[in-house]
C-alpha cells in the first residue's frame, strides 16, 4: 500500500471521485458539492486524500463570519467524508489537520464545524459556546464547534457565525 498524499483537489479531475464519496456516506450527495461543482471559487478550500491514485477523501471548507463588532472572518468545515472501506486510518484526521494548517497559514483566525460531538473534539474543536460563538442554525449545542487558529485575533470575539452564501 502507498503512502497517503493531501493535496488540493483538482476541480475537473477529482469531481467524479468525490461526487462518488459523498453519494456512498452522505446519501446522495452534499449542496457543497453541487456548489463545488458548478462554481470554481478560491475563497473556497477543498482537499482531497489520494492513495495509489485513487481519491479516498475529501474536506470542504468555505468562508464564515462572526456578526461582531466589527465583524471576524474565518472559515467553516463544510462537509468530510472518507471512502467507507477506508474508515478509522487516520485519513479523516489528515485532511482535517492539513486543511487547519493551511489555512492557519494564511492567517485564518477560527475554523467552526457543526459536527459529530464525537469526532471533531480529539481533532482539537472546542465547544463553539466556550467561546461565546453561536451557529445561526438551531443545533444541538454540542454540535458547534470551533478550532482557534489565532486566539490573539479571537479574544473578546463572540456572536453569531454564518457561512457565506455560494
Ligand atoms: C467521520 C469520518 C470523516 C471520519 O473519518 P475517518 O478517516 O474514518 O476517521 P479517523 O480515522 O481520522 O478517526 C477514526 C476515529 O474516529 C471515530 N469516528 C469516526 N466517525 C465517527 C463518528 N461519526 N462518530 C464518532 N466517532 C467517529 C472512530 O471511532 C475512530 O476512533 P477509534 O479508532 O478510537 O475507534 C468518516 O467516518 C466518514 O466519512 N463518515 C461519514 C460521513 C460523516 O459522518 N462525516 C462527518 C460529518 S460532520
């Protein structure tokens, strides 16, 4: 087996792939990706995770504001998956830690995820309302959560957080 690669995703090649991921663990499929397929857009950061050529992941992210004053503009996990067969080895994990990185990088100060409570707190997510955050959906609270990249530009940052529409 080779070794597990993340890179971001190449928008004509890897649509199929991921379409394929999403319908098998989501259902039929995600608005991210309907969005992801009809609107190329750099604000947004799509990863996927490749082995032996063949795509077994992908994580989504896309702008999101907190309504402060003034107000702060982060990112939002938008959606994750892994190929069933290739659950629990790590490469949730990866794509989620790559993704946090790069966009810390770039100097996005928060990332939010309305999530399984379950999952995303050993990937380092925090309850959303430690943090005086709120979602704009009505969720179970343990289900907002968020990931501080820059506490410096957090502090004394609370409110509503709303992704963008795309
Ligand atoms: C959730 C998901 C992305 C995790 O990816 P993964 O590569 O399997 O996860 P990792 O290998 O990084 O981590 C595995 C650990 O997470 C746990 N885990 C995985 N999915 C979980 C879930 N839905 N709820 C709780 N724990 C979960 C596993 O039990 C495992 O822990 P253990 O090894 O200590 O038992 C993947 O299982 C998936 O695609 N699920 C279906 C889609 C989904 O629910 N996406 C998340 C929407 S918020």
């Amino acid at each position: 087996m080779g070794e597990l690669t993340i890179r971001p995703q190449n928008r004509g090649a890897d649509i199929a792939a991921i379409a394929d991921i999403n319908a098998q663990v989501f259902d039929g499929g995600t608005p991210a990706f309907h969005r992801l397929r009809q609107s190329p857009d750099p604000d947004l950061v799509s990863l996927v995770a490749e082995r032996d050529g063949e795509v077994l992941g992908h994580v989504f992210f896309s702008p999101v504001t907190i309504d402060s004053t003034p107000p702060v503009a982060g990112m939002g996990l938008g959606e994750l998956a892994v190929r069933q067969h290739c659950q629990r080895q790590g490469i949730g994990a990866a794509l989620t830690r790559a993704g946090l990185e790069a966009l810390g990088a770039r100097g996005c100060p928060f990332v939010i995820v309305v999530g399984v409570p379950a999952y995303y707190p050993r990937l380092g997510f925090e309850p959303g309302a430690k943090h005086g955050l709120r979602c704009q959906w009505q969720v179970p609270p343990e289900s907002f959560m968020v990931y501080v990249l820059d506490p410096a530009a957090m502090a004394g940052v609370t409110g509503v957080a709303r992704y963008r529409d795309v």
